[in-house]
C-alpha cells in the first residue's frame, strides 16, 4: 500500500476546486494527458473520468470512477487499467491552520496488481505519489487550474 501526504498552501475550498475540475487531472496526475468528465457529472458518485496515458512512446485510454465523494473531506477512486485490473485511490483534504494536508492512499483493487504487488512496486508508487502531490500544489497555489 503506498500513503503519501504533502502540505498545500492554500484552503481546503481550493484543493476542492482542483479536484473536481476533471480538465486539470492532466495538469496534476503523472503521466495523464488530455483529460475531460465522461458523462458531464463529474466529480458525483459513479461519474467517470477519461484520460489517455503516456509513458514514454506508450499511450492507452484510462476511466478512473468516482466510488466517494464527500466535500470536503474526501474523495475516492477507482482507476480502471484494462477490463480486469484497477486500483483505489484516496484521497483526503485536511484543514491545516491555513493550508490543506492532503493524503493520498493508493493500493492495487483487482487484477494483476494483486500478483505483483510488493515493495519495489509501493517504492514507484510513492515516487509518483510525492510528484502527483507536487503538481496538486502548484495547480492550486498557483491559480491557473480549477474554477477560480
């Protein structure tokens, strides 16, 4: 299972922002390109996500799900890698003094996750947790993501 947290300088009401503005999943999540709502309900319980991923010259079409959405507190996800395989990810918004803690908790759901799933793979994760976490911080201290 790989946790990671980071402080971002702005209030909660503006991590809200960014997560639930699907069009800035691309500017956030590492390796994501060109992400928009599925169904124009996003971030709503059962709403869905598209994006295309690239690593390197590989690229493939990604849904992640939205499976919890309690503002302003937290937000869980089920990123679908294929028809078999997905992983959960949550993530929480915690009030601190004037900024906002944010952890996010990421572990393989179904599929070959399961099988392959040890600690060199939660090191990969936690080195793509603190730079998902890092652009989280800029798109919202910088204000050029989300509604603002």
């Amino acid at each position: 299972m790989a946790v990671q947290h980071r402080l971002v300088h702005a209030p909660p009401e503006r991590v809200w922002e960014v997560l639930e503005d699907a069009d800035c999943y691309a500017q956030w999540v590492v390796g994501t390109h060109r992400s928009r709502a599925a169904d124009g309900r996003w971030p709503q319980q059962g709403s869905a996500l598209r994006y295309q991923v690239k690593a390197g010259p590989l690229s493939f079409e990604g849904e992640t799900v939205v499976r919890v959405h309690e503002p302003p507190d937290r937000l869980e996800l089920e990123a679908m890698a294929g028809d078999h395989a997905s992983a959960r990810i949550a993530i929480e918004v915690r009030p601190w003094g004037a900024d906002t803690l944010v952890v996010v908790d990421e572990h393989p759901l179904r599929g070959r996750g399961w099988n392959v799933h040890h600690a060199a793979v939660d090191a990969v994760a936690q080195w793509r947790h603190r730079a998902m976490l890092a652009r989280l911080a800029r798109a919202c201290e910088d204000g050029h993501c989300g509604r603002s």
